[in-house]
C-alpha cells in the first residue's frame, strides 16, 4: 500500500499523515515532513560521526524562537548549544502563531497566506558567528531569517553576522521551496560540514549547484516508504503466534 493511503509513524518521533505525504507529490511541504527529513538525517547520517555538534533544529522550534520576545526564556524548551557548532533552522514567513501549525492544511491561496507560504534556510555557524541564509525565491525571507538571526545571537550571546546568499539555487515554480530547504541542509551537511576536518574553512556557497526539485521529491518518497515497510515487516513479526516480543512495534492509525 502507498505511504499516501495511511497514516504513518515511522522509528522516529515525527507522525506523517495522508495529507503530509501527499505533498510530496507537487505541494508545498509541510512542518513535518520537513521535520521527519531532519530527524531521518540524525538518525542515519548524523549518528556516524560522533565528533560533529550539529543541530537541526526543528520548523516548529524555529518559529517559537522567532516569535518569542525573549528568547532567553527558551532556555529549558531549545537544545543546549554550549558545544554545538552549526544550526540548521528551517525558516517560514508565517507571522501569526496562531496558525502556524496548520500549515498542512494549506491547500488553497487563502490558507497558505494566512500559514506561511515560502521556506527557507539558515545555517548558523556558531564558531564562526556567521549566520547564511539560503533563499530559493531570494530575498522573499530576508526580514525572517534576519529577526531569527537577531533572535539566535542574543540566545547564544554572541554577535552574528548575518550573510543572504544571492546566489542560492533558485526554484522555478511556487511550490518547491520546502524541498529545496531538505535538499540544501543534506548537501550542506554532507557534502562540506561532516567532511571537513576541524580547522578546515568550508565554503558555505550553494552557487553553481543544480538542485532537482523532482528528485528530491522522489528520493523522500522512497526513504517513507522504506519506513513504512520496515514497520510492516516488524508489526508482521510481533503479530506471529510463533513468535512473542515485549517490544511495542511503530504504530499506524
């Protein structure tokens, strides 16, 4: 059965829903698939290199960091960034709390303006003090990543320089922005920050580098479908009248 037919939880903490995995087909991306694609990274890539103090911090953190007066009362609710290196935050242009979280119901143009419509990303490099923001319709989330930017550097009480980067690879249609945000944070990721040695300066630039929205789209499909198979496989083996375990297998609504 496709993912789009059910409501998933896969092994890690995020729940993908009908409606979330079938913006995946040409939609705007919701909180938790771009969600679900950070935990994926951690659990599968960012787990091997035990050294790294990289954060990727999730949607809705983010917006409570940006919408939050004072961001020192986040303390307690933020990861601790006393040893972390970089922070990866998904930013979004919604600016009414409110209505943030339904963002997967933004089907239609109302909802969308209402819920935020447009993604972007900005990696923090905390040892450098540089914020970079990488915007696939630059400069539309330009004034958000700046007060996320503001908001980040009073956390952290340092002094961030805060670094758009015109030359980000930029999207063709007004539905992408969410699968460039996952695409860029696995090529920053993987590809410069976890192969760098530590004093090695990293060229933070996505400049000249060609992002295939489809793809993208496609290669998240097969790692939720990879889940949603395991899951199967496991609830299959705990179902077995020859076989009994304690353990709670991942469920499905």
């Amino acid at each position: 059965m496709p993912p789009s037919k059910l409501t998933t939880l896969v092994d890690f903490d995020v729940r993908l829903t009908k409606e979330d995995v079938d913006t995946l087909k040409d939609d705007w991306l919701t909180d938790n698939v771009i969600a679900f694609w950070e935990e994926y990274l951690e659990h599968e890539h960012l787990v091997h290199f035990r050294g790294a103090q990289i954060v990727l911090l999730r949607p809705s953190m983010s917006f409570m960091l940006v919408q939050t007066p004072d961001p020192l009362t986040l303390r307690d609710a933020l990861p601790d960034f006393s040893k972390t290196s970089h922070i990866f935050l998904p930013i979004n242009d919604c600016r009414n709390p409110s209505v943030a979280e339904d963002s997967k119901q933004n089907k239609d143009s109302n909802a969308s303006s209402a819920g935020g419509s447009h993604w972007s990303l900005l990696v923090v490099s905390v040892v450098d003090t540089v914020a970079f923001h990488y915007d696939s319709l630059h400069p539309a989330n330009r004034d958000e990543a700046i007060a996320t930017t503001k908001k980040l550097s009073r956390l952290l009480n340092k002094d961030l320089q805060f670094l758009d980067l015109p030359d980000t690879p930029q999207q063709e249609n007004g539905s992408d922005c969410g699968v460039f945000v996952c695409v860029q944070m696995k090529h920053l990721l993987m590809k410069k920050l976890l192969l760098a040695h530590s004093k090695e300066k990293i060229n933070m630039s996505m400049g000249g580098k060609h992002l295939d929205a489809s793809h993208g789209r496609k290669e998240m499909v097969r790692v939720i479908e990879g889940f949603r198979r395991e899951g199967e496989r496991r609830r299959s083996r705990s179902s077995s009248p020859s076989k009994t375990s304690k353990t709670t297998p991942p469920r499905v609504d």
